[in-house]
C-alpha cells in the first residue's frame, strides 16, 4: 500500500470510500452525466466531515477524482 495520498490506492465499494488516512462511509450518491457525486462521512487522523466527493472515469482507466473541493492527481485502474 502507499504511504502519501499519491501512491495509496482508492478502495471504493457501494458504501465505502477508503484512501490514504480516510475512512468514509457513504451517505448520498447521484450521477451527472459522466460524474458521481458523493457525500461522505470521512474519519481523517481524528477528524471526522462531511466530504464531497466527485469521480469521473475517463478512458477506460483514469479516474478523475474531486476530494473536498481540490483536484488530486489522476488515478489510474490497479491491474487484475
């Protein structure tokens, strides 16, 4: 696993969101177009949020994702 939100993978299910130092419990979700929207419930160090988040898949692999309003670095899909 990564040790900075860079190299730590993005681990997204139905109802969870875990990333780097966050645990997220996801409590809304609704799509636009090809973006998802979702507010989550985010234990980060200690602090606990209500953190939107934004994911859009782009070509095939990429994931752009918005974290709490600030763009973070392009992911890319892990190999199966």
């Amino acid at each position: 696993m990564g040790d900075t939100s860079e190299t730590a993978p993005m681990i997204i299910t139905k109802t969870t969101i875990d990333w780097f130092v966050a645990a997220c419990i996801v409590k809304r979700m609704y799509q636009t177009g090809t973006v998802r929207h979702i507010q989550a419930r985010c234990s980060n160090e200690g602090t606990v949020s209500m953190t939107p988040i934004s994911l859009e898949v782009r070509n095939k692999d990429t994931l752009v994702v918005m974290w709490d309003g600030s763009r973070v670095k392009d992911m890319r899909r892990c190999p199966q």
